[in-house]
C-alpha cells in the first residue's frame, strides 16, 4: 500500500491516534520503515491501559491464532530487551502456571504438551518442586508448568522509549492532542483544523470505538494493586489456571490470582475483570474479593504493606482477538486495537503486522484472525 514514503502532500505517510503502546510500537515499525509519522495523543505517553497494566510478556493458548501472535511477539521482544533501556525493567522471570489441585494438573499436562509441540520451553513441577520455587506460596498446592521464556516489563517506559526512537527517526509526537475524527481525509480536531495523512490509524484503545463505532470494542474494567519493596519474596509471575476461565468470562465480575515480582523488589496484585465498566474508581468490593483469592494462595500476603491501588480499562472484543488492519467502510483507515489482557504483549507482533499491511509484505504469521473483516465469534 505504501511502496515507496510519500514526502510531499499529504504531509504524513502515516497519523496515529493514541500513544500507548501499541500506537507507539506502530510508530517506531513505521518510522524505522522511512516512513513520515504523526502520532496524536489526548493526554500523555502511556496514560491509558499501558500505564495501568501488569506488564506481563506472557505466551497463551487459548487459541492457535492468540497462541501466533503472542509467541510472534515473545521474539520481538526478546530482540528488543537488548536495546531497551534500564528503567524498561525487562526481566526474563518466567511464569508458573499453579495447580490448585489434580484436575488442574490435567490442564497443566494440556498445557506443557501444546507449548512442548510448539517448541515453547515449559517444565512440569510436582508440589514439592513448586514449593522450593516458590516458599511463600501455601503448601499442598498440586504443581505448576514453569514457562521459561516469559518475561515482565514496565510498559509506559516502553512506549516512551518506542517514541523517543521514533522521534528520532522523524516523527511528531503531538500531546494533549484529542482525535474527534479519524477518517480517510486525516484526524480532525476539535478546533475544525485536519490532519492529513496517506494512511491513518486508530490506535486510541478502550476508547477506539468512540472514533469507529463499528469497532466491537467494548472497557473491561481490572484492578491492580501495587506493594512495598519485598525484595525476593517471589521470583516468578504466578498465576492460578483458573485465571484462564476468568479472562474467558464475558459477562460476570471475575478475580483471579496473579503476582508479579518487580524489579524494584515490589509486588504487582491483581488481577479483577469487570465488564463494560468505564469509570476509573476503585471497587473495594472486588478489590476484596481479589486480595482473598491471592491470599488464599500465599498466605503471608496480607502481611504485606499496600502502596497504591489503581484500575485499568482493558479493550475487550467479542473473541478475544485483537483487531489489526483496514477499517471496513475506509481505504486509508487501519485499526490497531482490541488487545483485552495480551496488548503489552502482542504490541509489537501489532506493528509489524501493520507494517506489512501497508508495505504490501507477506506477514511473518498469518494476519487473518486478527482482521477487522473477520466473522468474529463469541468465545465462550
Ligand atoms: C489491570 C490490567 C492489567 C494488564 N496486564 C497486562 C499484562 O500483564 N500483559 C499484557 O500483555 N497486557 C496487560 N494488560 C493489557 C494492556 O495493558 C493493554 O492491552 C495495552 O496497554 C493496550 O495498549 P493500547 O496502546 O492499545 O491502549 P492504551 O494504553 O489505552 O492507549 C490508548 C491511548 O489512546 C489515547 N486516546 C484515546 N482516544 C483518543 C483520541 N480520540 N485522540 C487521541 N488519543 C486518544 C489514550 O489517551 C491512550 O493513551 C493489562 C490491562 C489492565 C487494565
């Protein structure tokens, strides 16, 4: 679609709405193509969901087209670690997925088979093996699949390290700049003035709807809360195997155990799912429903000092795919949005995927399931 950078009229090859971190993964993907970027953003550099995810590079399975992307990424982000500077927090801690019990072992066998076919590096721990990995988790816990190569990052770093190589490279990164319209004319402001752009895309998140209503883009509202430094009181992201079914739950508040080890020695709590919620406060009600289930797995966790507590909305669609590509009913307009739980994730397999579009390139995985044209199905 652009073969060669458009350097005249109109003024950018390429203007994008929202600068998380998949607006700014698409910015530096198309920077360092040569190509003349704009990127508009509302507020500040990371302030959506990036600067309130858990920042968990993490391979999933619960699909062959979620399980593509996200390996796909998993790479770029190991080539991208060595470059990422310090305050990036890039840590390779892997994840234990735990097994409460027998029936979740059988999933954790599921698991290791799926990653072993795929040449994703995963181990099975037997609950005593769990337990010298893990001392604070409670004993008699049934085991775990340690996967290796998942990491932790801090993402609003990310995202402004991404820019600041794209500015480098030449692109506007306009603040404070709110998108009323984004159309195959350019992004339009409130002022009246326009934007012009070859190719404009919509990369505003949980709000990415407001600007394409066709968009099945719809807030999933989660919960975090951060602690005081413990340094070493857990060394892995863990995670309980029925956090798959609560990520899967379309309707019903869910919670789930989820703990991350920062860098700093902190410990990141979550993780809560509300639907079609979009207001920022705090629900103490699910917030207490979540430190229980953490609590229920490491019982010394209340013993912990709180620092902060903070919501996130997170950019569910109805499969749980993002929605990567043209905009039906536009030929200049691209989506780079719809990423729920997996954005930190899968945002720079989402640039590169739009890269290649734009390039006319073949993709390095299959783009299709993850088309704003494709019959999306309800996961169930
Ligand atoms: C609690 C929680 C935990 C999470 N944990 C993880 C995790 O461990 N691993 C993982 O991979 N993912 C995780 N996620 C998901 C991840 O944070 C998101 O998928 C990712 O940040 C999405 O990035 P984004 O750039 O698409 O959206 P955002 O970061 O929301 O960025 C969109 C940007 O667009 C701007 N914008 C919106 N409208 C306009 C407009 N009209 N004009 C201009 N700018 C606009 C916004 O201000 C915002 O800055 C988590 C999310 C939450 C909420």
């Amino acid at each position: 679609m652009l073969g060669n950078p458009i350097m005249s009229e109109p003024v950018y090859d390429v203007v994008i709405a929202g600068a998380g971190i998949v607006g700014a993964a698409c910015a530096y993907a198309c920077s360092r193509e040569g190509l003349k970027v704009a990127v508009l953003e509302r507020d500040f550099i990371g302030g959506g969901a990036t600067a309130a995810g858990m920042g968990h590079v993490v391979v999933m399975d619960d699909s062959e087209a979620q399980f593509a992307l996200t390996r796909y990424s998993q790479r770029l982000w190991q080539e991208l670690a060595s470059e990422l500077p310090a305050d990036c927090e890039y840590v390779r801690t892997g994840t234990l997925w735990v097994a409460a019990d027998e029936e979740e072992l059988i999933e954790v066998r599921r698991k290791h088979q799926f990653y072993s076919q795929r040449k994703v590096p995963s181990e099975i721990l037997d609950s005593r093996s769990l337990d010298a990995a893990e001392p604070q988790l409670r004993t008699g816990l049934a085991g775990a699949l340690f996967v290796k190569e998942d990491a932790v990052v801090y993402p609003p770093c990310v995202a402004r390290y991404l820019l600041e190589r794209s500015r480098d490279l030449g692109a506007r990164v306009l603040l404070g700049k709110e998108v009323i319209r984004l159309d195959d004319e350019g992004a339009a402001f409130e002022d009246g003035t326009v934007m012009k752009g070859a190719v404009m895309v919509n990369a505003a998140g949980a709000r990415a709807a407001s600007l394409h209503p066709d968009l099945p883009i719809v807030p999933r509202k989660g919960h975090l809360l951060i602690t005081e430094r413990y340094p070493a009181f857990v060394h892995h992201q863990l995670i309980e195997l029925g956090y798959l079914k609560s990520a899967h739950k379309s309707t019903a508040d869910s919670v789930a155990f989820n703990v991350q080890p920062r860098k700093t020695g902190q410990l990141l709590i979550g993780s809560s799912r509300q639907y079609g919620m979009d207001s920022p406060e705090v629900d103490r009600s699910i917030l207490s429903r979540m430190l229980a289930r953490a609590g229920q797995y490491i019982p010394s966790l209340p013993g912990l000092s709180a620092l902060r507590v903070w919501t996130g909305l997170r950019a569910a669609t109805p499969d749980n795919l993002p929605l990567i590509g043209r905009c039906p009913g536009y030929r200049h307009v691209f989506a780079a949005a719809g990423h729920e739980g997996l954005g930190i994730t899968t945002s720079l397999a989402t640039a590169r995927l739009l890269i290649d579009q734009l390039m006319s390139r073949a993709p390095a995985i299959s783009s299709e399931p993850y088309s704003v044209q494709r019959n999306i199905a309800v996961h169930g």
